[in-house]
C-alpha cells in the first residue's frame, strides 16, 4: 500500500516548486526516450572524445564486502548501513534518488584509511519511508539517530548534492558532531540549480538510472513515481540556509564541483564557498555532477588530501 496519496500530495505543491518540478518531471520523460535508443547509440554517443568524459555516466565499480552491514530502526523507519575498514569513522551521503552503491569507486580507496560508513537515507535504496514530507532537518535527524545507533560520537562526513545539504544542516543544528565536511554540488537555495538541468543528456539518463535501481533495491519498488514526486517537493522549498547560519558552522569545511558541472550554477558554489567560515574551494577538472564515477582518482585524491590535512 502506498504511504503516500498523490491527489492529497499534489495539492500540497507551492507555486514556487512548479518549475522546478516540471524540470525533474522532463528529465524524466528524456530518459524513457534515451533509453529506447540506447541499443543504437550506446551508452554515451560515439562521437565523445575520450577527454570528454564529463559528457559520459560510467557506471560505478562494485562494493566490496562489507565489515558490517544492517537495519538501523530509527524515529519510524528502517535506514540501511553498511561499514567498511577501521579507523576513524567518514560517513558517505549519496546524491538525489540513489543510494549507498553510488559510492564504489570511492569505498575501496576511502577503507584503506578509515572506517567508511555508507547509508541509504530514508526513502532512497533499501530504507523504508513513512508519510511524512521531507526536510533536510529530518534527514540530518536520521544520521544523528545512525550515529547513536553505532556508538558513533564524531564523524566527518562526504556529501553529495542532497547528502552535501544534509551535512549542511548537520554543520548547522549538530556541530557537535562533525569533524570535517566534504560538501560536493551541495546548494544552499532552490536558486543555486541552473535552469538547463533539463537539457542536460547526462543527468537524464542518471534520473534513469536511479529509477531502475530504486525498483531493484526497494522493500516498494512500485512507488518510485511517488517518490521522485515527494522529492521533488523537497527540492522546490529546501535547503533555506541564512547567511547568518552558513557563518555560525565551525567544521573545517571543502567546497567541491566538476568544471562542467550541469546542476548547480558555478555562482552558487562558489558563494556557498565565501559564506561558510574558512571554508575551501576545489574544483574537479573534466568532471560533471558526477566526479566520483567520471574522475574517481582525482576526487578521491581530493577528499583523502582534505581529510588528511590539519585544517
């Protein structure tokens, strides 16, 4: 049974979050389309250099085993975890509609070093939902609900796109928490997406992709519709950071994108940059949205030098 209604849902849409809805919505119809022609042109066209692989979407590299791996009943819903190597922890928060398995170029590399935490946030992979909207406020309750459930004080956190903006809020609300923030494509205004999203091949075939691995990996494989609906909902109100709350966060923070990036305007990122404390700014040569599959040494290289380094 669905836990959510969608004629109840779609009248809670604001005026604000049209656009921004019908974006997702088109990226979506695209992607049905590509992947209709895929058996004709591949799974990026022919003509693409091989230094033009921001353009492409290679897949990621299979998890390895894990050390441990579970359910975590956290304020309603069931949250999936795995961990991986030894040391101290770094949690990794996957990017819009995907889930922990987004993360394997990075965990191999990531283990040597630390204890690599992956989770799939509520709703997305393998965790259960409820019906509840989302917030980034709730989503950052959860991993506070994770941390305490592995016995976990203090974590630095990977953040991609929405995880990035969940690592904000934490940076914000549990500062107590965090060590360091690796904050990839994060945004802190529904205005820092560029308007073009839409027109972007790459991230059409992502949308996807994310939906053919929501039906593989989820306990309600039917709602994916209903869900990429409610995230969109999401997307068009949140993240709503102040100046003055961007300026309270005390972690050592890094700024990342791709030097292509096709989601969030460069302006944005490099704002959000100039509004958080001592944060840095890094940019990922020849890389899109998604470096870690696109460029994995060079943003692998760049989270390890940040995590290893006395800032």
């Amino acid at each position: 049974m669905p836990l959510y209604h969608e004629r109840a849902i779609a009248g809670l849409i604001p005026a604000a979050c049209t656009s921004l809805t019908g974006v997702w919505m088109i990226a979506k119809r695209l992607a049905l389309l590509l992947l209709t022609l895929m058996p004709m042109i591949g799974s990026a066209p022919s003509f693409l250099r091989a230094d033009e692989i921001w353009q492409q979407l290679p897949l990621p590299e299979k998890l390895p085993d894990a050390v441990n791996r579970g359910y975590a009943w956290i304020d309603g819903v069931q949250l999936y975890y795995a961990t991986f190597g030894r040391g101290q922890p770094v949690l990794l928060l996957h990017g819009p509609l995907g889930n922990a398995d987004y993360w394997g170029n990075q965990v191999q590399a990531f283990a040597q070093h630390y204890q690599v935490i992956l989770l799939d946030s509520r709703g997305h992979g393998r965790s259960t939902r409820d019906a509840r909207l989302y917030s980034y406020r709730l989503l950052a309750d959860d991993v506070v609900g994770l941390l305490d459930h592995l016995r976990i004080e203090r974590v630095s956190i990977v953040g991609w796109s929405d995880g990035g903006n969940i690592a904000l809020q934490l940076a914000i609300t549990h500062p107590e928490r965090l060590n360091k923030v690796f904050l990839f494509d994060a945004n802190f205004k529904p205005s820092g997406f560029r308007s073009d999203v839409d027109e972007s091949d790459t991230f059409t075939r992502y949308v996807d992709l994310a939906g053919h691995d929501y039906q593989r990996l989820s306990s309600t494989p039917q709602d994916y519709d209903l869900f990429f609906h409610v995230i969109n909902l999401l997307w068009g109100a949140e993240p709503d950071f102040t100046p003055a709350q961007l300026g309270s966060i005390k972690a050592p923070v890094m700024i990342a994108a791709g030097e292509y990036d096709e989601v969030i305007r460069p302006e944005h990122t490099e704002e959000l940059s100039r509004l958080i404390p001592g944060a840095h700014l890094t940019i990922v040569p020849k890389a899109s949205f998604f470096a870690m599959w696109q460029q994995p040494m060079a943003f692998n290289k760049a989270v390890l030098d940040f995590l290893a380094g006395s800032n």
